[in-house]
C-alpha cells in the first residue's frame, strides 16, 4: 500500500507541470514591417555590389536599400 499512495503522489505532480504551460501567442513577422520591392528595376548586383559579402552585410544592404527608397510601410 505504501508504494501506491507515492504513485499517487507523483502522478498528481506531472499533471500539474503539464497545465502551467503557456501558449504561445503569434507574432506579426519583421515587427509589423511590409516591404514592397514590385516594379524595381535594381539587380541584386547593383544592391549588394560585385565581391562576395557575409549575410549580416547583405542584411545592411537590404535594409539600407529600403529605408533610401522608401520601400516600408513604416
């Protein structure tokens, strides 16, 4: 009897863990941001340039591109 009642005991904890977890809610993607690029005639050569760059720098670029352009919503 005695090892049933810490079964018990143990099986109250899990289900106790199982429900204090929180859903999580849906974020909009780039904080909100809507970038339009329709109708640009810019290669990715002529944003990026010709040597072969890291993608934090391309990051940069496209960002720097956009805001010069005015290509956001915000």
């Amino acid at each position: 009897m005695v090892a049933k009642k810490k079964a018990t005991k143990k099986a109250t904890k899990k289900t106790t863990k199982k429900k204090t977890t929180k859903s999580k809610s849906k974020k909009p993607a780039f904080g909100g941001y809507a970038i339009n690029f329709a109708g640009r005639k810019e290669t990715v050569e002529q944003v990026f340039g010709r040597k072969p760059i890291p993608p934090s720098q391309m990051t940069k670029k496209i960002w720097a591109f956009v805001k010069a352009k005015n290509l956001s919503n915000k």
